[in-house]
C-alpha cells in the first residue's frame, strides 16, 4: 500500500510536470516559480526545524556508550566510542558524517543450525555512502549548470567522474552509482520482509523520488537530448536572480526540475533532515563527562524549603493548645 | 535556545554553501554563447543547413559525432545518409570543421560555455588553426 502511494504521487508529479513543461506558457511556473519556492522552503523550514530541535534543553549527556568509559587509569577506555573530551566528540562525529561508522557498525543475527550468530553485515553501509558521496558529487557537478565562469574544482570533478570516457557524452561513475545505490536500498525495502514490514510510505517516498530524479537525469543525457545550453541559461538566470525561460528545452527537464523540486520541499519535512540531525544528535555530539562533571539541569532553581523549625513557629499557639510536644518552648 | 552560538554557526555554513550559487554569481548571468555561422563555406550555401535538422544538431551532435565515428571506423562505412537523403563524408575535420571553420567562436563557445571539454581534440586537430 505504502509503495503504491508513494510510487502513484512520483508518477502524478511527473505526469503534472511533463504536461506543464510542454505548455510554453506554463513553463516559467515550472521553470522558475516552483524552484524558487522550493528552495526558499527548504532553507527556511530547514533553519527552523534546527532552531526548533535546539530549544529542547539535554540536562544531561546522553551519548550512545558503545565502550569503556574512562575510569580508572590502568582499565582501557573507548575514546571514540565512549568520548570523555572535545577531541574525542570531534572524532566521533567526524566519522558519523563522513565515514557513517554507525551504519558501519551493524550487524545481523540470525540462526544457524539451532545457534545463534551475530555476524557484520556492511551492504547497507555500503549503499548508503555509496548514494551519499554519489549524491554530493552529482550535486557539486550541476554547479556548471548554475554558475559561470565555472569553478576549477567542478570542472576537475567532471573530468574524473567521466574519466573511463565510455560513450558520448561520456557516462559518470557517479550516475551508475547513483541509480545502483538507491536502486539496492529500494530493493532492501521491498525484498527483505524484516526491513518491508517496518516501511512506511515516508520511506519508500524519498526513494522514488531520487530514484525518479536519477533516471530523468540519465534520460536528459542519453536518450531524450535537451538544449544544455538553454538549460544553463535557465539555471544562470536563477542563480543570478536574473530568471529566464529560453524557448526550445523539451519538457523532461521539467520533470527533472519539479522532482528535484520536490525533494527540496519536502525536506525540512521528512526523515531526511537527518543531514542537520546528525550535527544535532545528544546521543553522538556529547561527551560522556556525567560522573566527572556535575550537570545541572538548565531550569533548576533551587525550591523553597519550609523547615520544621519554622512549621512550629508558625503553629506554635495552636500545638501548645493541643498539648503537643514542641521541641522549642 | 540553547548553544545558540553554535547552533547559529552551523546554520550561517549551512546556508552559505547552500546559497553557493547566488553570491558566486553576484547577479549577473552570463551572456549566453552565440554560435558564430559566418564563415566562408557556409557563407556560400544557397540554403543554410547543417547535415542534419538544426534543433536536433544543437542536442544531439555529439551522439551523431559518436555514431558517424562508429559507423566509419568500425564499419567502415565513411558516407553518411543524412536524414534528407543527401551523402555527406564523414570526417570530424573535414567535413565539420570545413563548414565550421571558426571552431573557436563555434565548438568552443557552447562548450566553455556549458563547461564540457570534448576530449576530441586529445587526437584530433582543427585543421583552420593559425598555426598550421
């Protein structure tokens, strides 16, 4: 159910963007409105959800102790996966984000023979760094589209990622990645009744969606050629604040673009908004110093005390009257 | 808010490399590339056609480039029926570069343009340069 939904809105964004982009009329709204406001949406919902995230107060540190803790000096601590410094956050973190070590770190149970084994299991690290660093290539290389003169990092990252010059235009290792990657972490979703069983259509959305992104992206290069020039006047004039909307770019690039579009919109939306999350992570950016430092609580203020010497003053009269014992006459 | 300096630094990096684009353009956009059709083969052509329609030469030359090279290198097969029927000699530089003798204010507009550098011309020479 959950596939078919979200399958059914990629389609209906696509079916949407192509008769829109084939109405030259309509094309500016396409070509230039729903970016615009796709992107404006992404920064400031993006900015908001962190700013939000950042006003829950963390009393106390709570990082994923996944080792020793500093003790005493003679026992061996994890000063990566139990950080008690700065230091040991930065490194922490450093891999998080750019090695996915957590991910890394999986592992899989299963039972052999009547016994239990937990083994390493690395494909879903494997597909996941794999989309992400082919991901943020892709991303760096459109820079050519959007910018001029074009940066001599972008062009360098062009000439490596074609570097096999298979074909004209040359196909890119990160394309093939790309589209292999999202296709096996769709695949884990739909195949593995453990991991489908878990999977809501927020899940199987993003996919589609990249999925469908990548393709059209391949179509635009290999099949269905567009004017790349009147694509990086589109793109310059947005870059530049300066839109326009050159006549003549066949309609799959609006596809393209309302995908692409839609995956900037829905971001400070969805799961996806692990990218600020993980900077925001207590359990990952926080040293393990509870037993060395005291942490107070940030709204702690300390209560009013009503002690017993002052519960008798104020009864005094009346427990006397009682005949009760007074420790203070 | 709490750790608002932090948290503010890592939204000032966030936006600023996200907004790369924008500051980097400063505004202006860059004229786009006029392909130069003024040299003197083309000049003498009655009707000014390329071997092919010439929307689907501005998306589609490299492809074309890449199966004319296949078709007369591997098939051996150096004349190409053009779509209108007309035999042309398949030759990157005598043929292309005959009619479009100004690669540079040609070929290499669009391409710096577009930020692609074909690797043609590892091997390839255009045989118009001055130096030769």
């Amino acid at each position: 159910m959950g596939i078919i939904v979200s399958l059914g809105a990629v389609l209906a964004i696509m079916v949407v963007a192509w008769i829109g982009g084939s109405i030259s009329g309509l094309q500016p709204i396409f070509g230039v409105l729903v970016p615009y406001a796709a992107f404006a949406v992404f920064l400031v919902g993006f900015c908001r959800k962190v700013v939000d995230w950042a006003k829950s107060p963390v009393p106390f540190r709570i990082p994923t102790t996944a080792g020793q803790e500093v003790s005493l000096p003679w026992i061996k601590s994890a000063k990566l996966d139990n950080p008690s410094t700065t230091a040991g956050v930065i490194g922490r973190m450093f891999l998080e984000v750019f090695c996915f070590r957590s991910l890394f770190r999986n592992t899989r149970a299963d039972l052999r023979s009547g016994y239990l084994y937990y083994s390493p299991s690395k494909w879903l690290w494997l597909f996941a760094i794999g989309f992400h660093y082919a991901f943020l290539i892709i991303a760096l290389r459109h820079l050519r589209l959007f910018v001029h003169p074009i940066p001599g990092f972008v062009e360098t990252l062009d000439a490596v990622d074609g570097m096999f010059q298979i074909g004209i235009p040359p196909i890119y290792l990160t394309d093939l990645l790309f589209v292999g990657a999202v296709t096996a972490l769709l695949c884990r979703r739909l195949f593995l009744s453990k991991v489908r069983f878990i999977s809501l259509p927020a899940d199987y959305f993003p996919l589609f969606l990249l999925l469908g992104i990548g393709i059209t992206g391949l179509l635009m290069r290999f099949v269905f050629r567009v004017d790349i020039v009147s694509v990086k006047q589109l793109a310059n004039g947005l870059a530049s604040l300066h839109p326009t909307v050159p006549d003549n770019i066949g309609s799959i690039f609006f596809v393209h673009v309302a995908l692409v579009s839609t995956l900037f919109a829905y971001f400070p939306f969805s799961k996806l908004m692990h990218m600020g999350g993980v900077f925001m992570s207590p359990t990952r950016n926080l040293a393990n110093t509870n037993r060395m430092e005291r942490h107070e609580n940030p709204w702690w203020t300390p209560p009013k005390f009503h002690t017993y010497a002052e519960y008798e003053d104020m009864y005094r009269d009346l427990m006397k009257e009682a005949g009760l014992p007074l420790e203070r006459e | 808010m709490y750790d608002t300096g932090k948290v503010i630094t890592g939204l000032v990096i966030f936006v600023g490399i996200f907004t790369f684009a924008f500051w980097y353009t400063t505004g202006t956009a860059a004229p786009r590339p006029e392909p130069k059709l003024d040299t003197p083969e083309i000049q003498k052509m009655a009707k000014k056609q390329c071997i092919e329609d010439t929307q689907f030469m501005i998306t589609t030359h490299m492809q074309l480039l890449n199966k004319l090279r296949d078709q007369a290198l591997r098939d051996g097969n150096r004349w190409y029926v053009n779509s209108k029927g007309e035999k042309v000699w398949i030759s990157l530089q005598n043929t292309c570069l005959k009619c479009h003798s100004n690669k540079k204010d040609f070929c290499d507009k669009c391409h710096n343009y577009a930020g692609v550098d074909p690797y043609c011309w590892d091997c390839h020479i255009d045989p118009n340069r001055s130096e030769l």
